[in-house]
C-alpha cells in the first residue's frame, strides 16, 4: 500500500479523488487502488517544551538559564483531535510499503510532514510529491515526477534549523527578561524576529517623537500657465527668500533650453507574497493575515498558484504553458487577445531560473474564478491585470525639460507626455472607485521656444520639513523584507531579500502576535508602539536581539542552510553562545527597571488626542 500525507482534509480530497480514492475512512481515503490518502491538520507535532525536558525547568527561575538541551526533541500536540488523528497516521504508516509526501510545497510544508514521520517511527521508502497549485493537471504531472526524498533534506535542515534557533532565543529570553524585568505576572515575550520587528516600529516612533519641523520657503514661478521652480534650492530664512523674490518680480523670463527625452516604464513586477500583501495593505487597507488567509483561500480553490513565495519571476518550464493560461481566463478576453494573437515575448524580468529556487511567482491557473467570493474576486482580479500586464508592451512616454532665466535666477519646469500606454491600458480600462489617481502623472506643458520670453509670475511657497510617517502593515512588511532599509528599486529589492527578516509565509503572524502581546496597536492604517513595547526595546542592551541588519544576517544564513551552503550545527551553535552571553549581561544588570504590559497604550491614544498633534 502506498501512503499519500497530505497537509489539510481539504488537499487529501483533492488528491485522493484524481487517484482513485474515493472512499471516505474515519480519517483517511481508499478505494479499489493500491493508494490510501491522509492528512495532517497543519502541525500535529512541535518541539519538545522546557519541562518535557527537565523538572528543574518547570519553574521560572534565573539559576536555570539557559535552557539548552542536550538534544532537541519533539512531541504530538496534547490536543484530542491532533492526537486522535496522528494514531491514524501512524497505523497506516505501519502497513505502507512507500509513503508519498504531499505536504505543502515549502519549508514549513517539509518540516510539518518529517516530524510526523519521525514520530510514527517509518521505516519504508519516502518521495516527495512538489506541485505549485493544486489543480487537476498540477496534480497529474507531480505524481509523474516524483522526486527522492533526499532531495528535500537541505529544506528539512533549513526549517529545523529555525525552529530549534527559535526556541533557543525565544524560550530563555523570555523567561529572562520577564523574571528581570516584567511587573509581577506579566511575560515579556522575546523573540529572534518579532523582536527586531518591534524595535523597527519603536526607533520610528522616537524619529518621530524627536523631530523639529523647520520652515522653508520655495520660489516659484508661473509663465504660460506652466510652473517653474528655481534650481537654486530651499530658503530657511524669510527675508532671503523675499529678497529673491522682489529681485525676480517685474523682470521678462526668457526660456534658455528645451530638451525632449524618450523614456520607457517596464510592467510592474509579478507578485511574492510580501509584495501582495503590500498592495491590498496600500488599495483596501488589509491586514498581511487578511491577505495570506485570502489568497491561501485562492490557493485551495485552484485558481492561483503557491502563495508563500518570495521571488517575482517565473522559472523558464512555465514560459510554454502561459499561452494555455491566459487563453482560460476567459473573462479577461479583451485583455489577452492581443497577446494570443502574436508569439508572447519572453523577458529576462519575468523568466529566470536564477531567480526561482522552490516556487515561482503568484500567477492564475487559469481555472475559473466563478467559485470565488467577496474579498476574494477583488484579490484575483489584482493578480490577473498584474500577470497579464507582465507580457504587454512597456509603457512609452516622452519627458520635456525647459529652463528659464529672470534677473540671474534659473528655473526649470519637467513635463511627462505618454507616447504609447503599453501595460497601462490593463489597469486603465479597469479602475474602480477604490483606486487611487496614478501618481506618475506629470504636468503636460505648453508647446515653448527656446529664446522666447515673456511675463511671468512670482511667488513664494511656504512649506515646512515633514517628519518620517508611522509605518502601516504595508511598509513595514517592506521594512521587514529588507531589514529596515528603504529600498524603491526594484532590482536591488530583489537581491537584498536574502538578508530580509522572517519569511514571507511568517511575517503576517509576527505582526499578530506583536498585537496580541500589546507591543503595538493600531491608530486607523498607523501601527504604534504602546509604551510597554517602547520600554522593551528601551531595556533590551543586546543588539543581537534588536536589530534588523545582524537578524537579517541569520535568515541569511538560514536560507544558505536550504541551498546546502551553511552548516545548520553551526547556526544552532552560535544561537547556543549568543544566548548564554545575553544571559550573563542580564544577569548583570544591577538596575530596577520594571516594565508594564497592559493598557498604557490607551492612555498613549488619549495623551495624543489631549495635546491635539502627533507624537
């Protein structure tokens, strides 16, 4: 008998049904073929915890740090239904000649089904079953390509790695700082990511808290009801700026250059998952969870491909099936007949094997999208007009430069002229009320010579210096990305991802639980730190526990571990010697600082609402 271990019922239906399954068991399927199909419900198993190792770990108690085992180890979840079905498992493991994993397609996916594995102690022959969506024909074609397990060791490593480096940090400086730190009865959860994440949202805070706005005048000018802004740059005293002014007012402006250059616009990127979730953060206001639990929803009914990826290319196998693709998506007809009317062009920024490893980006399968709903239909819709857009023409446009001169002072005006809309057409013919105005859009001058003058008019603007904004779920998904950097190319995006924080598939649950353990709060699309989550990273000293960059260099190493590339002993080894060096600076500590974890954030909103501004 052949074991099929799927990661949801929902998936084991899937599967069962093309393998001639069909026959429902008190959990599991058969039929009148030699294969037999489970599942898991997500994590059954997880890491032993502190006390399953030791009595002397039960109590909270300082002398007992750190708390490293000897050798980690994993248990079932003590949960009725968890164990009730992990018993299934494990009997059919018992009389199976070759199981077949068919967990999710991922690290996570990986770690889940080996554990599993492990605990119901296999002995029989394992492959491994790799799709990117879950229809029919993906199906199909993985369980014609079955790859040895062996294959997925480095995956396995990689996510064991992260979890064992997760309890190490999490488990002892938790306790740690909580025994040290935390008023009476509180936890002050700690964590090798969500740390670091607050500390991004608590540094913002204090930019902004800190910041001095500072007055600044721009002079300007208006000839043939085109604006001109003087190169010279920004005045932060008043009577200068008044002295240009009155130099400039009643002198002829005389147009000294024009210059014309044709530029292009490439389609924007395909979707990763931190890119989706940062788009309906910016369109609807979704949280990163609404977003991952959306398009997983899209993911179970066939109609998008495997979600928790972190590239924006396609691998150069899908190039020959995107034709068939596009010609299913029937309801965007209008859109595709261009594009099936002539070959599709291949382009290096959408096919790169170099830039795939597991997954490639987020496209439809082209099944129908008539099964979906609400929220749903607005998500695929975004994903179609990107996937779409990416094989039409760049958008062209023509950038007109003119100079001008009055009394010595040079003033230059830029207009922007598109020539050609190319993808742009996707997204014109289908804004809703929800889209905001393209901000592209540039000022379209009047036809100009160069050396006609004329009248003009003068004037100054008064503007001040604008503080950093808040973060919102969106940008700080982004700041997670890239380590806290502010990044807008996309190119060097792409390659900064390495050293981002967390993965794309636990980014959404770190921000959740940063909200859970009132470190941060909302203030409408605003995330803030409340005063219990300031004070955290106000106490913590270790700038290994806090800071984007040195995490960045972990996921790093993290995801050279999946490659092959980095030794995982060696990762868990330097988590085990950093996180006895924190225990001995703590310890340290002679101060009696006491952190409170409750309602301080209320009355941070009603500080603020009090004084009339923002901090």
């Amino acid at each position: 008998m052949i074991l099929c271990i799927t990661e949801k019922p929902s998936v084991a239906k899937d599967i069962a049904a093309i393998l001639g399954a069909t026959v429902r068991r008190d959990g599991f399927y058969e039929g009148n073929v030699e294969y037999k199909v489970t599942w898991t419900y997500g994590h059954l198993c997880c890491l032993k915890e502190p006390h399953d190792y030791t009595d002397l770990w039960k109590r909270w108690s300082l002398g007992a740090l750190p708390m490293i085992p000897a050798r980690f180890g994993i248990k079932i979840i003590d949960q009725e239904s968890i164990q009730r079905q992990f018993r299934v498992i494990e009997n059919l493991i018992s009389q199976a000649t070759e199981v077949i994993n068919c967990g999710d397609a991922g690290q996570e996916g990986e770690l889940i089904q080996r554990w599993v594995m492990q605990k119901a102690g296999i002995h029989c022959p394992v492959r491994r079953l790799w799709i990117s969506s879950l229809t029919d024909d993906s199906i199909r074609e993985g369980f014609s390509n079955l790859r040895p397990e062996k294959d997925f060791d480095n995956l396995y490593h990689a996510g064991l790695s992260r979890a064992i480096g997760d309890w190490i940090l999490g488990m002892n400086a938790t306790r740690l700082y909580s025994l040290k730190y935390s008023s009476a009865g509180n936890v002050l959860s700690i964590g090798r990511v969500q740390t670091p994440t607050l500390a991004l949202i608590v540094k913002r805070h204090f930019e902004i808290a800190n910041f001095k706005s500072e007055d600044f005048w721009e002079l300007k000018t208006v000839y043939r009801g085109a604006s001109f802004s003087a190169t010279s740059g920004r005045f932060f005293k008043e009577e200068d700026a008044a002295v240009a002014l009155a130099a400039i007012s009643g002198k002829p402006f005389t147009v000294t250059d024009i210059t014309e250059k044709k530029g292009k616009e490439a389609p924007p990127r395909l979707f990763d998952l931190t890119g989706l979730q940062v788009e309906c953060n910016k369109r609807w206001g979704w949280t990163a969870d609404d977003t991952l639990r959306l398009i997983q929803s899209l993911y179970e009914k066939k109609v998008t491909t495997y979600p928790r990826v972190d590239t924006t290319y396609l691998s150069e196998d899908i190039y020959p099936k995107i034709p068939g693709i596009l010609r299913m998506m029937t309801p965007y007809a209008a859109l595709t007949a261009s594009l099936l009317a002539a070959k599709l062009p291949k382009s290096k920024k959408v096919f790169d094997n170099a830039k795939v490893t597991d997954h490639h980006a987020i496209i439809p399968t082209g099944q129908s999208p008539s099964v979906l709903v609400g929220d749903e239909r607005k998500m695929y819709h975004l994903i179609a007009q990107r996937f779409i857009a990416a094989f039409y023409p760049d958008c062209q446009f023509l950038t007109t430069t003119v100079l001008g001169e009055t009394a010595g002072v040079t003033f230059k005006a830029t207009g922007k002229v598109i020539t050609s809309p190319g993808w742009r057409v996707i997204f014109d013919s289908a804004k809703t009320a929800d889209d905001k105005p393209d901000e592209n859009s540039d000022n379209i001058l009047p036809p100009m010579q160069k050396g006609e003058t004329g009248p003009h008019e003068p004037s100054l603007a008064k503007k001040a210096t604008q503080p950093p904004k808040f973060y919102t779920e969106g940008t700080l998904l982004r700041a997670m990305e890239l380590a806290g950097k502010t990044v807008d190319d996309d190119e060097l995006r792409e390659a900064m991802k390495e050293n981002g924080i967390g993965r794309p598939s636990t980014r959404a649950a770190i921000i959740e639980t940063l909200f859970k353990r009132r470190y941060i709060y909302r203030e409408r699309k605003n995330i803030m730190a409340s005063q219990a989550g300031i004070d955290l990273i106000s106490t913590i000293n270790e700038e290994l526990l806090k800071s984007a960059k040195l995490t960045g260099i972990w996921e790093n190493k993290l995801r050279r571990i999946e490659r092959g590339a980095y030794d995982p002993a060696t990762f868990i080894s330097e988590l085990k010697e950093l996180i006895s060096q924190i225990v001995i600076n703590v310890l340290s500590d002679n101060s009696d600082r006491k952190i409170k974890v409750g309602e301080e954030e209320q009355n941070t909103r009603k500080t603020r609402k009090g004084r009339g501004s923002k901090v």
